[in-house]
C-alpha cells in the first residue's frame, strides 16, 4: 500500500484534527505528570514530541490572510 502524497480536507475537518490533537497532547501531559520515571515516561514524551511536531507541521502550511491594500498590524 502506498500512502496519498496530499489530502483534501475543508477548514472544519482541520480544526477537529487540530482539536482532537490538542486534546490527546493535554491528556499525556496530564499523565506524564503521573508517571514521571521509566518507560512509560519516555513513550509519553515521544508521544508528546510527535503530536508536537505534527501540529507545527500543521501550522506552518496554512496559508496566513494578510491584506494586500493595507498595512498589516497584528492584533
């Protein structure tokens, strides 16, 4: 099998999978904080390390709206 080099998805199936990553990072946050030594501390923190890079993935692909007949002052 071979994966899809590009995905179409609209603007609401991109929240919910920024939602739903977001909440799975929170959730091994909080469960980090219970298991601060050994092997499943460190799967957490990969997990974490990952959901981390992938929504920086994420953010870094849209496509930002800056007005082109003004100056653009971020608020």
């Amino acid at each position: 099998m071979k994966y899809a080099s590009s995905f179409n998805v609209n603007l609401r199936e991109m929240e919910v999978i920024e939602k739903s990553l977001s909440q799975t990072l929170a959730v091994s946050l909080d469960e980090l904080h219970t298991f601060p030594q050994g092997a499943k501390a460190e799967t957490l923190r990969s997990n974490i390390r990952e959901v981390n890079e992938l929504l920086g993935s994420l953010h870094n692909q849209k496509n930002w709206f800056r007005p082109k007949s003004s100056v653009y002052i971020s608020g």
